[in-house]
C-alpha cells in the first residue's frame, strides 16, 4: 500500500451581509466570507489537503480564482472534482480531518450535517471526515471575528 498525508490551510476575511458556507453547509450568521466561490474555507482546505498528498499542487492551480468558470462556485463541487482527480491517479481517500476557527457562530449543531456534505462530496462514508471547531477565546483576527481560518489533513492510500 501507498499511504500519504497532506496538509491544507485556508483563511478568508468576514463581512456582513455575505452567506456563509461552511463544509458544505449554509449556515445562519449575519456576516459570509468574502470570496470568488461561496468561500467555504473548510472545503477549500480538506482540497489542498487531498491535493497535497497526491504531489498535484493546490487548490488555486486546479480551480483559481480568476477564472470566471468559478465564481460564485458551490464548493462541494471542487471537491467532488478533487475526489474524482485522486480517483484518475489510482488514490483513494482514506480520512479527513479538519478544523474551523472562528468566533461565531457556534459550529457544534452544524458538524453532523457538514461531515455529511463533505463525505458525500468525496464519494466516502461519514466516519471518513473528521470536523472539530474552536474559538480562539476572542484573540487574533478570528476572535475578533474580522475571518476564519481552517486547517485539515488527509490520508490517502493506493492499493
């Protein structure tokens, strides 16, 4: 077996009035993130993550930002396209874990539901994706509540 890791990290800046999407899910809050897609930082970091096991560059290179085709994009997309990219080049995703930091909302409710989006994205089982949110007690530009970031890792593996 051929067993990698990768690592992602995303961050985008908060502002009013904007959805905010998060793992695949809308979520109720008065400020989204500002963005070319629907900004879904944790989607966008388990890509990186799963394109950085698999040596294939990055999230930008495959989907950038300055390309019309992506704007406004739903981010389950790219990573439905992600999955199925690993898929061409013999991988399998073995499990994903990430991240969210941010103030607010409170994410807890909404982590069953986001697993759920993520898992069905990639084509895996829900017990494959690991979601975790923290706040950072109110420090840095996340507890300010001015963006949120999100970190995630992934193994995948070729038989």
């Amino acid at each position: 077996m051929d067993f990698r890791i990768g690592h992602g990290y995303d961050v985008h800046a908060l502002a009013d009035g904007l959805p905010l999407v998060l793992g695949g899910v809308a979520l109720p809050h008065s400020k989204g993130c500002i963005a070319h897609s629907d900004g879904d930082v944790a989607i966008h970091a388990v890509c990186d993550a799963l394109l950085g096991a698999a040596a294939l560059g990055d999230i930008g290179l495959h989907f950038p930002d300055t390309s019309d085709e992506y704007s406004g994009i739903d981010s389950k997309i790219l990573l439905r396209r992600t999955a199925a990219l690993l898929r061409e080049k013999g991988y399998e995703i073995g499990n994903v874990d990430c991240t969210i930091r941010m103030q607010r909302p409170k994410l807890r409710p909404h982590i069953d539901a986001m697993r759920a989006a993520m898992a069905g994205a990639m084509g895996v089982d829900d017990d494959r994706v690991s979601v975790k949110a923290t706040t950072t007690e109110h420090l840095g530009f996340e507890g300010r509540e001015e963006g949120v970031s999100v970190s995630a890792v992934a193994l995948i593996y070729r038989s």
